[in-house]
C-alpha cells in the first residue's frame, strides 16, 4: 500500500473522529464513560495485528520477532503516553468545537519539529521553521472573535481549559508520534509483532486506568466490565473503530514513512472537518478562521515544498549547478 493511500485514509479518519465524538455526546456531556473507548480501540489494534501476524507467520515462517525483554519494555512508554493523549483528546472536546479541535492539533507540527531537533536529530531548515512560527500564528490567528459579536470580555472564543487541554494534546502526541517512529525504526521486525506488543501494553495500561477510577469512587458503580458498554450506541461503537483504525494506519506510516507525513495528512484533515461541521453542527465559520486556515495551509507548503520551489535561486548558483550535472553526465559517460 503506497504512503499516499495511507495518508488520504488517515486524512477523512482524523475528519470524522472529532464529529463522530461531538456526536457521541449528550446535553455537552457523555453517556458512557469515554475511559472505556480508548482500552476498547486498544482491544481492537491488538486482535487485528494479532491476525496480521498469524497469517505473516503462516505464510513466512522466518518473520522476524525480537523477544528479548530489553527491546520488549521499551514499547510500555509510547503506550503510556497515548493513554493519557486519549484521554486529554476526549476532555478538550467537551470544551471546543470539532474545527478548532484540529486547528489546535496543528501545534503537533511545532512540537514535532522540536522533538525531532531534540530527539532523532534531524535539522530543519530556516524555512521550515519559518513554516512552523507561521503555522503557530495561523492557528491562533484563527480563534481570536471579532468586537462586532456578542460579547468581547474574552479574546478567544472558547474557554481557557480547551486551550491548556489542546496544547497538551499536541505535546503529547508528537512526544508519543518521534517515540514510536523511533521503536518501529529500530530494528526490522515485523510491523505486525512489533503492533502486538504496542496495543498489549495500551491495553494493559488502559484497563489499569479504569481499576484506579473503580477505587477511586469505592466501586460505587460497579466494576468496570460490568458498566464497560454502558451508555454505548452506534456513534460511540463508530468512534471505536475510528480510533482503532486511525492508530493502525498510524503505525504503518511510522514503519515506512515518518512523522512529518503522519502530521501533514492529519492536518489536511481540519478543512474537511470544518467543511463537515457547517453541514452537521450549523456552524458558522467566522473570517478569522478562514483566515488562520489559509495561513495554516501556506504554512505547510513552506514546510513540504522544495527550497528551489520557494526561493530564486541565483543565475550564479544555478549555472554551478549546471556546471556539476554536466560534469557527472560526463563522468558517468566516460566510465
């Protein structure tokens, strides 16, 4: 499957996750205790890789699978991490709406590319991070309210929490995006076994987390897997499978891709979830907006496209570089 495909598919699950959320809730609140849907998206990333894997080892009996526990434990850290992204992912939406929600996951570029500076040491080119402080402006660009609304006691149009918790969001998820990028990078076993061993530890940590909230109130509703599917309909069964699928396309990039594209794709993902929005929500996109957007977007061009696409090159240093392809064609010739 080309990194492209992948990348389009990533794009309409991110659109519809935010939906598919809002529309799950009830009175700005949820039914059913949104702790159980991420251990349940877990629960489906592991039964779907361990399908995966069984039918690669039935077709290749050397698929390759490191057991050692040295290699094994690393996986627990990205599964913490997204066990608490989920969570902060489910308050932020009780506090902005769908759009602003993915104008805010944009801010994963910015952390991204510090963490890769940090992290994996890669460089960044002045326009690239020329790319990352526009998009950081077209993002907040696109939540400051006009004075002609109703009320202007507030520069932003949602409160302070949605802001800390979408932050946090995005921290989280390029931290746990380098990291996984990282452990799927670092050795050439299978995609499959090394999915298996990231959802095990997802599910372990996420089924720990709904036994501390069971202690937590005295087991005053029950245990967990008595209420697991408790104030569940087929929205909160289709945010489920998005989650899941989403994480598994995920991984499939950070085996044979990387970040940047992961994070291009989901930021794709913001007009076709504003486009959506207006159709489902009513909502009224303001100019600000529209203008963060196309900031956002100008902003992602800087960062993909190529120098030569952005800048004049010199006549000087275009002829040199006339100058050496021609010297290579006849280097090559001559041998």
């Amino acid at each position: 499957m080309q990194w492209y495909v992948v990348a389009s598919l990533l794009t309409i699950l991110t659109s519809s996750q935010g939906i598919l959320t809002t529309l799950s809730q009830s009175n700005g609140g949820y039914n059913y205790d949104y702790a159980t849907v991420p251990f349940l998206a877990e629960v489906f990333k592991l039964a779907v890789s361990t399908v995966l894997l069984w039918r690669e080892c039935k077709a290749s009996p050397s698929t390759r699978m490191t057991t050692e526990w040295k290699s094994v434990r690393l996986y627990l850290i990205p599964s913490v991490i997204y066990l608490i992204h989920n969570n902060v992912q489910f308050a932020t939406l009780t506090y902005v709406d769908t759009s602003t929600y993915q104008i805010m996951g944009n801010l994963k570029i910015v952390t991204t590319g510090i963490l890769f500076r940090l992290f994996l040491k890669r460089k960044l080119s002045n326009l690239q991070w020329m790319a990352i402080i526009l998009l950081a402006v077209g993002t907040t660009t696109s939540q400051v309210k006009g004075c002609g609304e109703a009320s202007c006691d507030s520069l932003f149009s949602a409160p302070i929490q949605g802001y800390m918790l979408g932050i946090l969001s995005a921290c989280l998820s390029a931290l746990a995006g380098v990291y996984t990028e990282f452990l799927m990078k670092k050795n050439s076993d299978s995609l499959y076994w090394q999915n298996v061993q990231l959802y095990t530890c997802g599910a372990v940590f996420n089924m720990a987390r709904l036994l501390l909230d069971d202690f937590g109130s005295g087991f005053e509703k029950g245990p967990w897997w008595q209420r697991l599917l408790d104030g569940y309909s087929i929205t909160t069964w289709m945010v489920v499978l998005n989650l899941g699928s989403t994480g598994l396309l995920v991984s499939w990039l950070m085996k044979y891709s990387d970040n940047i594209v992961k994070v291009y794709s989901t930021s794709m993902a913001m007009l076709l979830t504003m486009v959506l929005s207006i159709h489902l929500f009513h909502f009224k996109p303001t100019v600000q907006l529209f203008l963060g957007i196309i900031i956002c977007m100008m902003s992602l061009h800087m960062y993909f496209a190529p120098p030569s696409m952005l800048v004049d090159l010199p006549s000087t240093s275009k002829a040199a570089l006339d100058s050496l392809q021609e010297i290579s064609v006849d280097r090559r010739t001559d041998s």
